[in-house]
C-alpha cells in the first residue's frame, strides 16, 4: 500500500532529528487495513519510501522507526497475574490467535489445554478430564453451568484435536467462558482477600 510523507513532514535537509510519518497496512490473516503512525530519521523515510517499488518481500532488520500508535488500535491478549502461571501465556496465545483470525481448531485445542490445567489448579488433580470436572461439580467448587460448559469445551477440544474441526464462533465462546471461569475462581477471591486485608 501507499506510504507518503505526512503532510508539512521536514525534508531530509531539515535540521529536525526525526520526522513523523503514516502508512497504510494491511492484515496478513485478516486483510484488515489499518495505519501506522510512526516516527523516523528523514534519511530512513526516503529508503522505506524507495522500498516501495520493489516487487519483492522485503526482509526484516532492526527497526529503523519508533511505532507511535496504530488505527484502529490493536486489541491487546487479557492477562491477569491472578491466574495460573502455568496457563497464562497459553491463554494469551488463545486470544491473539483469534484476534487473527486463525484456525479455529487450534483455539480450541489450546483452550482444552487451559481448561485441563485450571480443573488441576481448582483440586482435581486424578482421573480423566470428565472425572474431575463431574468432582468439582460434586464438591460445589464449580457450578452446574459451568461444569456443562466445561464438558462442552472438553467434547469440542478433542474433536478439534483428533479432527481438526471447529467454528470460530465456538473458539470466540470458549475463550470468552475460560476468562470469566479464571476471574470467578482466582481473581475474584485474590481481590475480595486483599480489599478485606485493608479493611482489617
């Protein structure tokens, strides 16, 4: 896509250090435009802007220009210190792949994954998956809506795994089901204990 020159942007002759700057991009997965705004040296803005005409993909380096926002903005992965270590940066990764738009399958494979450990973390720690979501359900430690779900997520999660099947859609809902699950059974209690500490 195009990328110019802001307009009163200084030329390379200007005395200013760097030079603000917009390009139009576009989503590899998505196809989604978007525009970077961006901040360079004026000598690196003519290369990047001579860089346009080649046909070729152009391989990347160290960055020759300071992002200074993005529109729309880019949402970010939810990420609470709260929740299992073991599962944070495998549920952040759930959210980015479906904010790209990626095979639902995989989303939901990964989700399966979270959910295994959070019925671990929740005190389930033997049997099959069935087993210590019905445990937890016995114990009242989830909710019969929950657990239904949670079976729901277990179905869907081998399916995706051994089929590599899925709906986006179901992705979107399960990933949107584990983070109410994890503010419910870690934030939530982590939060009331320390609001109750300072009124003590």
């Amino acid at each position: 896509m195009p990328v110019g020159r802001t307009p009163g942007s200084p030329s390379r002759a200007s005395a200013e250090p760097e030079v603000d700057a917009a390009a139009i991009s576009q989503c590899i997965r998505c196809y989604k435009p978007s525009m970077i705004v961006f901040s360079t040296r004026p000598d690196h803005l003519d290369s990047i802007i001579e860089c346009l005409d080649q046909t070729t993909p152009l391989k990347g380096g160290a960055s020759l220009v300071t992002v200074l926002g993005m529109y729309p903005p880019q949402p970010e992965a939810d990420d609470d210190p709260h929740w299992p270590a073991e599962i944070r940066r495998q549920f952040r990764d759930a959210q980015t792949m479906l904010m790209s738009n990626m095979s639902p399958s995989i989303i939901i494979g990964v989700c399966r994954t979270v959910l295994d450990v959070v019925m671990r973390k929740l005190g389930a720690s033997e049997g099959t998956l069935h087993q210590r979501i019905n445990l937890l359900q016995a114990r009242a430690v989830i909710t019969t809506p929950i657990a239904d779900w949670a079976h729901k997520l277990r179905l869907d999660g081998n399916e995706a795994v051994h089929e590599g099947t899925g709906e986006r859609d179901n992705a979107a809902e399960f990933v949107e089901f584990l983070r109410t699950l994890m503010d419910v059974t870690f934030s939530l209690p982590a939060k009331i204990a320390k609001q109750q500490g300072r009124s003590t």
